[in-house]
C-alpha cells in the first residue's frame, strides 16, 4: 500500500533482534523502524550499537531514531553544558544507523506548566491559545537554538521537533524559524490530546493551521485524554477521521511513525490505517534517501 513507503513504527533498542516478535512485525508489515533512544541507550557499548546497526541496515532500507530526552530539558535549570554534551553523544553514537531523520523533543513548558503539572486546565476552555505563556523567553530560545543547530551540524539526518506539553505549537515554530531547513515540525497526536488539552479544547483545526508550512512528520498512538498511554488507534477517544479531514482540507501529507510499544497494538494500528490511511496519496516523487 502507499502509505507504508512513508510509515515508521517505534523499534526499542532492546528489541533489534532478527528473532524478535517486534523486529518481524515490522520487516512483515513493511514498516521502517523509528529506533527508541530514550530506553537505555547508554547500557549499551559503541561497539554493540555499531553491532545493531548493522543488524538495522541487514534488513531494513532506512530508519530513523528517536533521540533520548528524559532530564534533558534544555531551556530551564542547572547543567546546561552536560545536557548539550550528551545529546551531542547520543547523536554521535545514533549516527551509526544512518537515519534518514531524527525526533527529538524541544521541551519548552510555560510557568502554568511548570507549576499546574498536566491537570492545568481541567474543565477550562479559551478560544485562542495564543498567549504570552506560549511565547519563549529568550533564555530558552538561545538555549535551544544552540542545541539543535549543534545537532544538525553533527549529522547529515533531518531533524523533527515533537510537541510534548506544549498547548500551541509556537514556541516550537519559533526555534524552527531559527534553525536551518533540514529541521521541521513533528506533529504527535497522542500529546496534543493529552498534554495540551485537544481532548477539551478541540483545537487540532488551531494547531495544523500554525503548524502546516513546517509540517514533516507526524505520531499517531491513541489515548484517553488522561495520559500518555499509547494505545492503539481505535482504543481511545482521539477522532482520526477528524485528523483525515482536517490534513486533506489542508493538502497535508507528512510521514508518520506509529507510536505503540507493544506488538498487537502495533498490529491493530497497522489494521486502522490499512483500511483508512491518513492520506490516500503520496507526494509528487517523493522517494526516502538513505545515505
């Protein structure tokens, strides 16, 4: 099917093993994986990781990797030099893979954020989202601007930035618009639900509208609207018939990476999107490079 040319899912590190239930299912289904740093990508040497990509290109034609981002809130707090240094080196040792692009998260959080955690805005509803605690502080922008030009210039990988508790995409466009064009916006259904409220504000319309022009990728996982759960499509209260309509009035066709973390999640999400694709055509000669 078409959308499969253009369609990742999440492959953990531990998981990298031609025997495993996960590295088949992908190979299967025709999926490229989206190699999970966050999970203990320090536990393992140079020489494995160089060991398991190699197991990557044996049987895959590109991947791209999710760069780690526990602790590593780059605009905020103490140790800024030692949070550069090890996203640098997660970078160096992510090379390995050769991916085709990397996700990473930005991680600006407002005051509100900060201070309400995710149960800010229980029951509240606003019309425009567009406020001054959306807008970065320079401090985080500079910070910010440091880190991922460093990345890019690290790499020959395109670079996605993924919306976690932000509740408008601004802050991220605004360190977009100062980084160089191989970096773009990674639109993650599943966080715009639960972290920035969708599930009340049913804002989707607000966010694609911002977002559109920097639009490269996309993470479609499901939810109830009270955490991160990463269920499969259909076993949540995300509305993606609305997320089909609201990217076709758009003319928007990013790739897409299926979030889950179990296999039979995976699988069923395979299913959802099989039978009803995001999109129903792919980009005008759009070919993935892998270099």
């Amino acid at each position: 099917m078409i959308f499969l040319t253009m369609t990742y899912a999440t492959l953990f590190l531990r998981a990298i093993d031609p025997a495993g239930e996960s590295f088949n299912l992908l190979k299967r289904l025709g999926l490229l994986p989206e190699i999970n740093f966050e999970s203990g990508w320090t536990a393992f040497s140079y020489k494995r990781h160089r060991e398991l990509a190699q197991i990557v290109l044996d049987h895959f034609p590109g991947a791209a990797v999710h760069l780690p981002y526990g602790g590593l809130d780059f605009g905020r707090g103490e140790g800024f030099a030692v949070k550069k240094d090890k996203i640098l080196k997660a970078v160096e040792t992510a090379n390995l893979y050769r991916p085709h692009h990397f996700i990473a998260h930005p991680s600006f959080k407002s005051l509100t954020d900060s201070v309400l955690g995710p149960k800010k805005y229980p029951g509240f509803k606003r019309d425009n989202l567009s406020s001054l605690s959306q807008s970065p502080g320079q401090s985080w922008l500079e910070r910010s601007v440091s880190v991922w030009s460093a990345v890019l210039g690290s790499s020959q990988a395109s670079l996605c930035l993924e919306n976690t508790h932000e509740h408008s995409p601004e802050p991220i466009l605004a360190l977009l618009d100062r980084l160089e064009d191989r970096a773009g916006f990674c639109l993650d259904f599943g966080h715009w639900f639960h972290y920035a409220m969708g599930r009340h504000w049913d804002n989707l319309d607000f966010w694609l509208d911002k977002a559109a022009s920097k639009l490269r990728h996309a993470h479609v996982h499901d939810n109830n609207g009270e955490g991160d759960q990463h269920r499969a499509l259909g076993q949540g209260l995300i509305d993606y018939d609305k997320v089909r309509e609201l990217l076709a009035e758009r003319d928007l066709r990013p790739n897409v990476t299926i979030e889950n973390h179990l296999a039979q999640d995976l699988l069923e999400s395979y299913n959802v999107l099989a039978q009803t694709p995001l999109w129903t055509e792919p980009l005008n000669g759009l070919k993935l490079k892998v270099s």
